[in-house]
C-alpha cells in the first residue's frame, strides 16, 4: 500500500469563512494531509499548469484530490473542472465538487464534466466533519492500490 500520508489535497475557494471552516473540519477529523488553497479558478489552474509562483513543485506538488467550489471569482468551478479533466496528466486527481448549490442542473453539469463526487456544504460544523471523514475515507480508499501477491 502506497504512503498517503503526504497526499496532496487543494481546496478551491473564495470564501475565507468557507476555508476556516474547512481548515478545522481536517483538523477535527485528523486528516494531517498536506493542504493548498487557492482563492479562485484563474488561480487553480495556474497552480494546476505550474505558472508563475506555482512552477515549483516541491513547493506545490499535484495535488491527488481537489475540493473545489462552482462559484467562484474569474473562471467558474465548471470550467476549472473542466480544465482539469481536459489534461491526461490530471486523469488521476479525484475531484470532489464541495459546494452550496442543490441546483439539479450543476450537479448534472458537474458529474458531466467529470467530477467524482458532488457534494452540498452543510450548515452545520459537525456535519461537515463528518463529510470531510466520508470524502477522506473515500479518497483513500481510490488511492490504495492492492497489494502484489507473495
């Protein structure tokens, strides 16, 4: 089984409340994975790209899951995602579209696109914690890949 400890996770988001919550969701339900952030899409796929800041990647490597918000300032989490999904090179990163909005028609559009996973914020901090748990679990368990026999 590959060490996942140090997996990448990038959270795609505007709001600052949004990230703290999410901040402390990870905390609470100690996942110690490395986390980036980027404010909004524009951002996301120049951290994705490896443009300007982002061209070092010891210091910010591909991340193996994306937490990503719809909306967002410059570029959409629509057309982020679709961005990503456009490059074999990202093929393997799971995204999970993390998000306020229950409209039916974005959660079509996301799938379509190719999200893994599209979920709705909850309101509540508790509940959150345990969707981050569910994603995490999730996650690790597309991450793991079997042992060779002996």
């Amino acid at each position: 089984m590959d060490d996942l400890s140090n997996s990448t996770i990038l959270l795609v988001e505007d709001s600052k409340e949004d990230i703290l919550l999410l901040k402390r969701a990870l905390r609470n339900a100690r996942i110690a994975n490395p986390l980036m952030v980027v404010r909004d899409g524009e951002e996301a796929i120049n951290y994705f790209s490896g443009a300007g800041v982002y061209g070092n990647r010891e210091r910010w490597p591909i991340p193996s899951l994306v937490l990503l918000d719809l909306r967002l300032p410059k570029v959409s989490g629509f057309e982020v995602l679709e961005w990503i999904r456009s490059r074999p090179d990202f093929n393997e990163v799971t995204v999970v579209v993390l998000t306020g909005s229950e409209n039916v028609p974005d959660v079509n559009k996301a799938h379509e696109l190719g999200a893994d996973s599209y979920l709705v914020k909850p309101g509540e901090f508790r509940e959150l914690v345990a969707m981050v748990e569910r994603i995490h679990g999730h996650w690790l368990m597309l991450l793991t890949t079997p042992e060779e026999p002996t």
